[in-house]
C-alpha cells in the first residue's frame, strides 16, 4: 500500500522538522484519520520526495523528514494542454485526469463557444482551485514535479504566442487526420482542445495559420472532458510510457 503523500511548500531536506499547514494537517488528521507516528512522504516540486515521521499534538503535525528517493515519474513526453475552458465540474476532471496522464502544464483558454466567462479576480482565484487539483492530483498519482495552471488567456492573445512555439503542435478535430500518421515528436506537443460547443471555425483557421495540425480520434464526437484526455493517452501509449 502507498503512502499517504502531502504537498509542502517549505525546503525539504533529511533531518529537517517540517510543519505542515492548517489545511494540509486538517487533511492528514481529519479526513485521513492518520495518528501520531504514521509513516508518510512530503514533496515540494523539486523532483525529490521525503519519507518521514508524523508528529501530532492536537490539530497541528509535523513530519520529520528520514529518507530522500528521487523516483523518476515524469513522462519522456512534454505534453502542453491548451484547453477550451469547460463548465462545472467538467475542466476539474480534465485538469486532475491530465496531470495523471503525465501533462506538462495547462493553459485555460476563454474560446469563442466557452459557456464561462472568468476576468481579474474571479479568474485568479479560479486558476488557484485549479492549481490546487493538480497539487492532490500529484499527491494522488506519485509525480513529485507539479505542473502549472497558467493563467486564463483569450485564444487570440495566447495565439500570438502559440505562432512562436517551436513544438509540435496538435488541435482536435473530427476531419483530422490519425496519430499513427504523425512522427514521434523530437520535441514538445501542444495540444488544443475546444470548450463544450468545439473549436469555431474561425479558430480554427487562425490555429492552422500558426502550424497547428488537426488530430482526429476515431470517427465518434468525444466531449470536452474526454478528448483532451483521450488524445493525450493514446500519445503516451504510442510515444511515451504507457
């Protein structure tokens, strides 16, 4: 069985006496029910991990940190999701499920079909919900590198920086053509995947203008949760580790 793993942000290092937050503690002791002298493992993102000690007195824990693996967990592939800001809990689910499937970051898009409107703070403290799924995402699957939620962007702004990317660059659509026609990228992908009502026609000129390839998934329409994640697994089962 795994151990329960915790997100710190503090230096980490053999030896050290870490306190966790009100929120991290309330987490270990209250819905983890874990007691006095369990056995778990801290990260902060450095690609190292942290076995160790919990130290309880009322509410708040410690751990003391006792050993230091550095277990490789990264995909070789570096997936870039540009995606289509989802309603509800449906950009939960892809955020959490991409960062399962190895994703190397994501960039919410405000596209021309995207049902949610987000702006200044509304749109800040959306993003930190976001970058707080991936954080339990990661103490969930055991990656100790935590990719990050970049902040919102209107497509044709982000466009302007896609044009400059020197990557292999893949948008979904239903008239694509097949993953197993495409080389193995020798570099980074960026992946774009539309909100709810798809990638607008005229969105999905400019993307073609600035090298985007179309990328087709079968002959069924998958909905916004499910496609991003579908092609990102059948790249890692083609190129990357699965």
């Amino acid at each position: 069985m795994s151990l329960p793993r915790f997100y710190v942000e503090a230096a980490l290092a053999l030896g050290a006496r870490v306190s966790l937050s009100e929120a991290v503690s309330r987490h270990a002791l209250g819905a983890l029910r874990l007691k006095q002298g369990a056995d778990v493992v801290l990260f902060n993102g450095d690609g190292s991990e942290y076995a160790g000690v919990l130290e309880v007195r009322g509410s708040t824990a410690w751990v003391e940190c006792r050993g230091r693996d550095t277990p490789e967990r990264e995909s070789p592939l570096e997936i870039w999701l540009a995606q289509g800001i989802s309603a509800g809990d449906r950009m939960d689910y892809t955020i959490q499920k991409a960062v399962e499937l190895g994703v190397a970051g994501i960039v919410p898009l405000t596209m021309r079909r995207s049902v949610v409107r987000l702006d200044g703070e509304r749109a800040e403290k959306r993003r930190r919900h976001w970058q707080g799924i991936v954080i339990a995402a990661c103490e969930q699957c055991g990656r100790n590198r935590v990719p990050e939620v970049a902040p919102i962007a209107r497509f044709d702004d982000w466009l302007g920086q896609a044009k400059a990317l020197a990557a292999t660059k893949l948008l979904l659509d239903p008239e694509g053509g097949n993953l197993a026609e495409l080389a193995k990228p020798a570099g980074p992908v960026w992946l774009l995947a539309g909100p709810e009502g798809g990638i607008d026609p005229e969105e999905w000129q400019l993307a073609r203008a600035v090298g985007f390839q179309s990328l087709r998934l079968g002959p069924r329409i998958l909905r916004t949760e499910t496609a991003g994640l579908a092609a990102l697994a059948a790249m890692q089962v083609t190129w990357g580790d699965f």
